[in-house]
C-alpha cells in the first residue's frame, strides 16, 4: 500500500477543506481531553472537529481521560491519524460518556477526528479507511456514489440506516458486497475493524454507493454498544 502518495494525499486535503467549509469549524460531534485521570481531570480541551496533531493545541501525548459529549471519536497514538506511523487506535460512540484513557493510549493520543456525518452523528454516511482500526487517509460520503483512489479498503464505519454497496472497480463495476450499520431502527454505527470482516480482504474499494445491490450482506460481527471505548487488544 503507498502510504504517502500525492494522489491520496491530494483526496485527503480536499474531504477535509470539504469538511471545514460545510460546517464552518463546526460538527455535531464534541470531545473533551483532559490532562488528568477522572477523579482529577486538571486542564482540558473542547473538540468538535478533525485535529491532526494535537501539538497545535498543545495537548500533544497529554490526554488520560475523556469525555464524549457526543458523536464517533477516534483517537490515535500519532499525529495524521496515524497515517505516517501506524500505531494504538481506539473509537468511541454515543453521548455523555467520561473515562480514563486505556494503557495503550494514555499520555500517547496525538490525533483525534469524527466519524459519520459532521450535521448529526446518526444521519446517512460511509466512512472508508487505507487501513485496519480506522487509521490512515479516509474518505467520506454521505450522497449516493464515491468513486475512490486504489487505496483504500482497511477499515469502514457505516453510520445512519442506510446500507451501502462497494466495489472494488471504478463505476460500480466488479466484485461487490453490501455492508450495513448495526442497528437500522436506532441508527447504532456499524465498524468494521478490517477487511475480513467486510470480505474485502486483499482488494481495494474503487467505489461505493447507497443501497444494497447485492444479496452478499456484511453485517458488523460485533455490535458495539454506545457508552464505551473500543480498542484492539
Ligand atoms: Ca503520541
């Protein structure tokens, strides 16, 4: 996989400045770090949108406990999302929710960002990432089709109650599977960790768009209930 391409990085800084200039600065999703563990958070940071490195806010390698107020966080051992250096990586979805920081990730955290659409943390969307546990560039859609550079396939998160096909050509074209969120009444996320778990392994997603347009259904092997931080271990 060619971490460091132009080409990916050039899809990354453009879903990110789309990001930005929908939501003016601004998301449905909020996080707080906090210097300390719970019972002695000391100082803090409000987060509600992507921080590539957490040295710009001073927070760098600092964090030992959290709150999400709401949304789907992802945190990461090392600036970019991890995507110069893979490392510990963790997620997290729901409301109102404080605790301390594992072991791998305590006094590491140097990125963070959001999962899922920036207007409601439940509405329709696919996230797709280069590489296992959510880490690396990603693409984002939450309209009908993407159509994607050839590298990315590691990890998805589908969150709303829309199911989504990917392919792994361009224009929806070749082999394809169906993946849907966990829960379509509630509108709980579906995470696939990595690409067994979506039957994508050894293939790259080209392109992807809502419904399913298939009768091969992924389903998430593991729902995860909100209220609680997720790592791999
Ligand atoms: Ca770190």
């Amino acid at each position: 996989m060619n971490m460091g391409s132009f080409k990916s990085t050039k899809v990354l800084i453009f879903l990110n400045f789309l990001a930005f200039s929908l939501i003016h600065g601004q998301s449905d999703h909020t996080l707080h770090l906090y210097d300390g563990a719970m019972n002695s958070p000391g100082s803090w940071i409000i987060i509600n949108n992507y921080v590539d490195n957490l040295q710009n806010s001073a927070f760098n390698d600092l964090a030992s406990s959290f709150c999400v107020v709401r949304g789907i966080w992802l945190m990461y051992e090392n600036p970019s999302y991890n995507s110069n250096f893979l490392g510990a990586s963790a997620f997290y979805w729901g409301e109102n929710y404080c605790q301390d920081l594992p072991t791998g990730l305590n006094n590491q955290v140097s990125s963070v960002r959001y999962a899922g659409s920036p207007y409601s943390f439940q509405a329709d969307a696919l996230n797709v990432y280069q590489v296992e546990w959510f880490q690396s560039y990603e693409a984002f859609t939450a309209s009908d089709s993407l159509d994607l550079s050839p590298y990315y396939g590691g990890s998805l998160i589908v969150t709303g109650r829309s199911y989504w096909t990917i392919y792994d050509s361009p224009n929806y074209q070749g082999y394809h599977v169906c993946v849907t969120p966990a829960d379509i009444t509630y509108a709980y996320p579906g995470f696939f960790t990595q690409a067994s778990e979506f039957g994508f392994s050894g293939r790259v997603i080209r392109s992807a768009r809502r419904g399913c347009w298939t009768e091969k259904v992924f389903r998430p092997t593991m729902v995860m209930k909100p209220d609680q931080l997720y790592t791999r271990n």
